[in-house]
C-alpha cells in the first residue's frame, strides 16, 4: 500500500483554465490524497488506486470535495503469454500524444474495459476495448478520471517493435463510436497511424503521423491528419528538442458537413502545445482551423536533484479565422513561453514550479481563451508531491 499528498497552487491571469471559467484573476488550491493497493499472486493481482480531491478557491475559502473516486480499479490474470486485464486502468500508449494517463492533471485520466497484453523482447502488443456508461453526479465531474471520455464504444490495437540498430516503430489503431444524445444515430470515427524512432550516439530522430476518417461525434464526413517530426540533441549539460506539430483543419470552402479537424484523442496536451493548455480542446479552440506549432525545448540538469526546462512555443492557424467584417485574420495567433523546476530532495518528495506566459497576436479575440489579447496573459503552479510506503507483506 502506497500514500500519496499531492497539493497545488495554481494563479491564473487574463485567461480562462478549467474549473475556472468567469473570474480573473484566479487564485486557487488543490489538493490530491491518493492511496494504491495491489495484492499480487504467481498468476494474477488486484490494484486499486482510491484518491480524494480537495479544492480551495478564491470565492470560496472553506474545503470542499472536489470528487472521491478510484483512479484505477482492476483485476489481471496471466495465462501463458498473454495478460488480461479487466476494469477501470490507466492507459498510456508510445508518447503519449493520443493516450495519455494524464499525470499532472489532479484526477488522472482512465478508461474502462477490457486489455490483452503480449509482450516479447524486442516487441510489445496491447488489444482494448473500452466503455463507458452513466456515471452518478455526486461529485464535481471535472475531477473525474472518466468524466472526460466521449465515446460509447472504443477499440484500441498499439503495436510496438525496437530493432538492435536503435529504430524502432509504434502502430497505434483506434476505432471509437459515439451516440448521439438526442436520436438513436451513432458515428464511427478512425485513427489510423503511429510514429518511427531512430537514436543515434546523442541524436535522436522521431517523426509522429496519424490520419482520421469516419463520422465526428457531431455526425460530419471526417477526413484529418497529424503530423509531429522532432530533433532531439542530448549533451552532458543539456537536451535540446526542436519539432512542430501539424494538426489539421477545415478551409473556409469546406462544405458545412464535412470537417478535416483531427482531434488528438485523450491524449495531452501541455506537453506538446504548452503548459498553459490555450489549445486543449480540438477542434473547438482553434477555432476549426487547425493548429501549426513549432516548438524549442531545452532541460538543464543544475546537478543530480534540481533540474531547469524551458519551452518556446509558436502558434499559427493552418487556415485563416474570419474577422467581425468577413475578412481573413492572421494566422500567427501568439507566443508562450514556459520555464519549469524540479527539485527532488529525497526519494519520496518532489516539488515542481512553473511559470508561463503568453503573448497574443489580435487574431486571438475571437478565440475562447485569452480575455484581453492586448495584454500577456500568466499561469504559475506550485506542486509538491509526498509518496510513501504504508505497508508491504509477504507470505
């Protein structure tokens, strides 16, 4: 049994981040108190991951629970080669970009179903398929680890495969289907793709594409890609990643009921589009139009337990947003900039720091994240996390 304390403070200024939606500034606390179990035998085991969320805001000094949940609720069997998993578990597939357990986010992401698992020396072969069903409004669903899953269906195929050489590739397959609230359709969608890896001495290469087809959850004739190359450079005192992203999405000529926005999933995104998560939600805030992102990381290890990252990000519509007057607007729609500590005193205690900062192009008014683009917008995080081992037996 292991014990996790995991508070946050988080300041928030001339944006809007979820739960917050109205007020600026924003001033609030969480808090994360999670206890994992697991009783392991030769063929089988049983893991429990129950946490509790306490939040604090500014309008509201006094506690209050934000959700109680399990995180990850699961039995596994092993029989022969294979692993079966069955319940509600974290799934976090190649690098995260479309499946993600979403570590920093408070609740966690999971889903529920069922994983078949066949793992070699030099591959690794995942089988899903998932549910969801109607979840109780108890809690506040924003600290649901589930909450956010949209689909009713979903089947998941992640291939793997590392040769001796240093490549390596990832396939990753998913079919989700979705129903539609207020008729008995239901809506397909595909996403199809994945992502080779070469290293070489200190460089690293990699190159992330996927295409979607079918039906969005909204019923339109779907067809969008995604594309990720990156450099990565890895010296004695510091690693420097240069990439973009390339999501796509829909040219004014597109007809009213077709769409060429890919949507990433239930992946993440603050650690690909920046840590202040302007550009989350696909295709709703980027307007339908896509997103280009080059992007500059550099992580400076100061010595063994304190470490310095900073992140540059460019943002740019693939194509233009219309203005009040019907014009074009630009495509360059801002500027942040990211800079993060980790600090990890002993083994059991890390603490992390952030601040960031966002400068707006005008193109970013008719956008729903920045409230005044004329000015910078700010998002700072303290976290500190305590873990411990609460109990361990054999017999």
């Amino acid at each position: 049994m292991n014990v996790e304390l995991r508070p946050r403070v988080e300041y928030t200024s001339n944006y809007f981040l979820p739960p917050n939606d109205s007020i600026d500034p924003y001033f609030y606390t969480t808090q994360r108190n999670r206890i994992s179990m697991s009783y392991t035998r030769e063929k089988w085991l049983i893991k429990s991951d129950v946490q509790e969320i306490h939040v604090w805001e500014e309008q509201n000094l006094k506690s209050k629970v934000g959700s109680i949940n399990f995180y990850q609720l699961f039995f596994e069997a092993k029989i022969k080669s294979f692993h079966i998993r069955l319940g509600r578990q974290s799934i976090l597939l190649d690098n995260g970009r479309l499946f993600s357990d979403a570590p920093w986010a408070q609740q966690g992401r999971a889903h529920e179903g069922i994983r078949l698992m066949n793992y070699g020396k030099h591959f690794a072969n995942d089988f899903f398929f998932l549910f969801t069903r109607k979840y109780g409004n108890e809690f506040d669903p924003v600290y649901s680890p589930v909450a956010a899953n949209r689909y009713k269906y979903l089947v998941v195929n992640n291939f793997s495969y590392n040769f001796d050489n240093g490549f390596s590739f990832n396939s990753l397959n998913a079919v989700d289907l979705f129903e539609d609230a207020n008729s008995a359709t239901a809506y397909v969608r595909a996403t199809t793709g994945g992502r080779i890896e070469l290293k070489r001495k200190q460089w690293y290469y990699t190159l992330n594409s996927y295409l979607q087809f079918g039906r969005t959850p909204q019923g339109k004739r779907l067809s969008a890609y995604y594309l990720q190359p990156e450099i990565r450079l890895s010296l004695k005192s510091s690693v420097w990643r240069l990439g973009a992203e390339i999501i796509s999405g829909n040219s004014s000529q597109l007809p009213l009921k077709e769409s060429e926005s890919f949507d990433v999933l239930y992946g993440v995104t603050w650690k690909f589009n920046g840590n202040m998560n302007v550009f989350t939600r696909f295709p709703t805030d980027v307007g339908g139009k896509g997103l280009i992102n080059p992007y500059l990381f550099i992580t400076v290890p100061l010595n063994s337990k304190l470490s310095v990252r900073s992140d540059f990000h460019l943002f740019y519509n693939q194509f233009p947003l219309k203005n009040s007057a019907g014009q074009n607007a630009k495509k360059y729609l801002g500027f942040e900039s990211d800079l993060s500590l980790k600090y990890l005193p002993i083994k059991q205690l890390e603490i992390n720091y952030a601040l960031s900062c966002y400068s707006s192009s005008d193109t970013m008014q008719y956008l729903p994240k920045i409230q005044n683009e004329n000015k910078l917008a700010f998002w700072s995080y303290l976290m500190i996390s305590y873990s411990f081992n609460a109990l361990k037996t054999k017999h």
